[in-house]
C-alpha cells in the first residue's frame, strides 16, 4: 500500500470517527434568563441560566444541542449563531423554556435580531423579534429580524425558521428593515435548504423576507401584514414551495419609514416553483405590486390555487425572459385597480400583463406562458385593464371566466411603443374563455379569442372576498364547457408538473371535461 493512498484511508477513518463521535455526543441543554441569569454560571440548567444572549457566542454547538430563552423575558441582541455544523438526525435547536408569551429579542441597539452565518442544520423556533432603529431621518444600519449569511456552497444550509413573531423592523431612514434576509452567497444556490413555516411577519420597513441563491425553499403556513415593500422576493432560487401563506398590505405606508410600494410576493431568476394555496391581498405601489408576480428570467414557476384579490398592481404579471410559467385555477378579485396618475401611480393596475421588460436587456419574451381556468371578477367601478408586448412569444389563455363589470382598457400601447418595431406576438391560443357581454375586452388588443362564450356565472356572492363567493350556480354555462389544455404549438416542454390538473380550487376532483373557471360545480 503505498503512502498517499494510506493518507487517504487514514483521512477517511478519522473523518467517520468523527462523524461517529458527533452522532454519539450526549447533547447538551443551555439555558438564558435575562433577568436571574448569571453569565459565569454553566448554562446547563435553569437554576445555572447564564443572563445574555453575548454568552452564546463562548460555545461551540455540537449535534442535539439546544439553547433555550425563557418566556417572558426580552433579551438584547443579537442572537449570534455562527460555525454550527450539526446533523439531520440531530439538528442544534433553538426554542424557548417555561412559561409564559414568547421569550423577545429587541435588537433596536445592535442589529439583526438573529444572525446565522456558516450553519448547518439549526432549528429557530418560538421566538419573537424585534429591531426599531427610532426615530426617522437618522442613519443606522441595515435593520433584519433575522440575517442569514451564506458563505461559501456547503457552508451554511438546512435551517428551519418555526413559529417565529417578526415585527416592527426599522432602521431610522426610508424603507430599509427586512424580517428574513438571506445573503452573502457568491454562487448560486450555494444555500441548500432552507424552511420557513408558520412565521408571523409584520410591520417592515422593506421585505418580510428577502431569499437569495437558494437551492430548495419552503415558506409554508407564514403570515405577513403591512410590510413596506413586497412580502415575500426569491432572487436566483430553485426548487421552491410556496403553500398556505397569508399575505396582506405589502408596500404599506402606515409608518413613514416603510417603502410604501410591493407585491405581496414574486421572483426574479428563479426555476421550479409551485406556488399554492395561499391569499395574497390588499398589495400597493405605484408600479408592479400585484398579488404574485412572475419578474424576469423564470422557468417552470406554477401559480395555482389562490386567492388574489384587491391588489393595486393586478392579477397577473409576466415579464421578460421568463419560459413556461403559468397561472391556472387560481380566483381574482378587484385586481388591478390602480390608475396611472393617482396616489403617483406611473402605470394603470391589470388584469392580465405579459411584456418583456428586462431592464437591461432590452425586450424578450416571455416565453411559453399559460394562463387558464381562473376565475376573474371585477366590479363595476373600477378599470379592467390589459396589456400584452409585442414580444411575447407562446401564449395560451382559456377556460377561463372573465367577469368583468368595469371599463376595459388596452394598455398594450405603452409596452409595444418599446418593443422592437417589427416583432408581433407568435404562437397564440386564445379561446373559450367565458365574458358577461361580447365589449368586455378592450378595443385593439394585439390578440382576440378566437372562441369566445357569453354568459353569466352567477356567482354565490359576486364583491365578496372569500373564495366560496366565486362559487358558480349557472351549470349550463360553466359545467364541462372547458377545453383540455394542451401544449402550445412550437412548446415542447408545457409544465414540468403537467398541464391536466385532478382538482379544482377547493379540492374537489375534476369530472369529465373541465369546467370553466377555478371551481368544478359538483353534481347532486
């Protein structure tokens, strides 16, 4: 055997005794009482609490370790959890102890509430943060409730973000203070792994939350209120899922220091994604700031299964560069409502906006994108806009209900006076789409429904704000009227989780042919 392939079996030996040997180790439990703590005590038990959260950073967490703050207390940050490389069988835990509200984390004077850097498998749960730089027009640093800083690839991943209260976080200047920030990842997707679930988020100068360069994203059963810009942003992310979230108020301006403008959530360079099942209301900003917008440079992200509804900025948006992306079975209500001019609006809200806005790229795409089987309500009083750039390249639009009280408005103009002068939009499939009236679409769109179907839903309950207002009661018009969705020509790819779906927004199987709209009206 000779010597280097000896240093290698050597090398291997000592790294599984290792591995061995962190499995084995009996893990420890730390304890921190702001207020009966001493921090020359051992930490290891509630009579021995040490006082501060500074003393967490004299330890080096092993596998199954678990830190604990006691309810009740407020404890000043940061929180510094850096250098932990634990297991998925034995994670390193953060959580609370004894009894009482949540124990807080007030990093006013020194921010971010909770800083992971270089971490493998760490748990955050049952914590309530908090960081408010004061008053407005003073410099401070950039303010996160909790700041993860990536590294290098494999340095830092597996972190699971539980039942966490994240709120009023401000640095003194304009819009600057995000609840959950991932950074500081040169490669993408250097991070892998990360799980946000049931987390509360309100009240933010910018973002509730702010993911870069992920490799596999969970943000499930998370609330988010009056954020100052958009809820939620994904940057260079893949493998993403998005279920069950709330989100209300995005580009809030209830304090002066929010940015005042955002969609309640939306990517930009991002592949696979399915985003479900969640509410995305109320959004605001003089330009963008839908429900959920698709940015630019996207593949394969599915928006299915929400409600949208009174979000300033519209219902659906695709913007440049993005390829087979889709929004299907999902229920709009009053989207779009903003008016180029008002409240500084520099653009009018929309129903449907597919352009090829890249900033820097010039005008391309989007590529591929389907759009059926929703259900679109808009009242009378408001605008029902459209606009569609001479750039889109594959378009599929049907089953859908457009029930469309308002004035239609064509706002494709303002996209094409942009677009190259000699580009048309290819490869259309635009039918079977269900209007209130034959002048519900706007004049001189640049494509028509080649089969339009006239008829009145007859909603449960048409202005309402819960999805089961949406539910249809007009079988005749809705019951099996939906075409089976197919590739759109020249596409050889459609959707990655398949074009036929089993179930309608509530669940309910799909019998036969598609109905139209978002719901399948269920036989007695």
């Amino acid at each position: 055997m000779n010597r280097y392939f000896q240093a290698i079996c050597v090398g291997t030996l000592v790294a599984v005794v290792l591995a061995i040997a962190c499995e084995a180790h009996a893990a420890d439990t730390y304890h921190i009482d702001a207020k009966s703590g001493d921090d020359s005590h051992d930490g290891r038990s509630v009579q021995t609490a040490w006082r501060s959260l500074d003393r967490v950073k004299q330890v080096q967490f092993l596998p199954g370790d678990r830190l604990l703050l006691k309810r009740g207390d407020t404890f000043e940050g940061p929180l510094v959890l850096e250098g932990i490389h634990a297991t998925k069988n034995a994670p390193v835990v953060v959580d609370a102890y004894g009894e009482g509200p949540m124990p807080v984390i007030d990093a006013s004077r020194t921010p971010p509430g909770v800083l992971i850097r270089s971490s493998r498998f760490l748990q955050v749960r049952n914590l309530e943060i908090t960081s408010d730089g004061g008053k407005v027009g003073t410099s401070s640093p950039v303010r996160n409730g909790i700041r993860i800083v990536a590294g290098e690839p494999g340095e830092c991943g597996d972190i699971r973000l539980t039942d966490l209260h994240i709120h009023n976080i401000f640095n003194q200047a304009e819009g600057d203070g995000k609840g959950i920030q991932v950074v500081g990842a040169d490669q993408w997707y250097a991070f892998a792994g990360l799980v946000v679930e049931r987390c509360r988020i309100e009240r933010t100068a910018s973002l509730g939350m702010h993911l870069d360069k992920v490799d596999g994203i969970t943000v499930i059963g998370c609330r988010l209120k009056n954020t100052g810009g958009p809820g939620v942003v994904y940057h260079h992310s893949k493998n993403i899922v998005i279920q069950n979230n709330d989100v209300d108020s995005s580009g809030s301006k209830i304090d002066p220091r929010m940015r005042g403008r955002g969609s309640c959530m939306w990517m930009l360079g991002c592949k696979d994604a399915v985003v479900e099942r969640n509410r995305f209301l109320r959004a605001w900003g003089i330009n963008d700031s839908c429900g959920f917008h698709i940015d630019i440079g996207n593949k394969n992200v599915v928006v299915q299964y929400n409600l949208s509804a009174e979000n300033a900025g519209g219902f659906v948006e695709i913007l440049g560069r993005n390829e087979n992306c889709a929004y299907r079975y999902n229920i709009s209500v009053n989207d779009g409502w903003r008016v180029a001019g008002e409240r500084g609006a520099i653009r009018d809200g929309h129903v449907l906006w597919a352009a090829g806005f890249t900033v820097h790229k010039g005008r391309i795409g989007p590529t591929n994108s389907y759009i059926y089987n929703n259900t679109i309500y808009v009242k009378e009083d408001m605008h029902a806009s459209f606009a569609f750039g001479n750039t889109v390249e594959g378009l599929l639009i049907c089953n859908n209900i457009f029930h469309l009280l308002g004035q239609p408005v064509n706002e494709s103009p303002r996209d094409q006076k942009k677009d190259p002068p000699d580009e048309v939009i290819e490869r259309v499939v635009f039918r079977n789409n269900l209007y209130l009236r034959e002048d519900a679409l706007p004049e001189g769109l640049p494509i028509a429904d080649s089969q339009p179907l006239m008829g009145d839903a007859q909603f449960k309950n048409s202005g309402g704000l819960q999805p089961k207002d949406y539910i249809p009661k007009n079988a005749d018009a809705i019951r099996d009227r939906g075409i089976t969705i197919e590739k759109i020509p020249g596409d050889e790819i459609g959707l990655k989780t398949g074009l036929a779906v089993k179930e309608d927004f509530f669940g309910n199987a799909i019998v036969g042919s598609p109905d139209l709209g978002a719901v399948e009206i269920q036989r007695k």
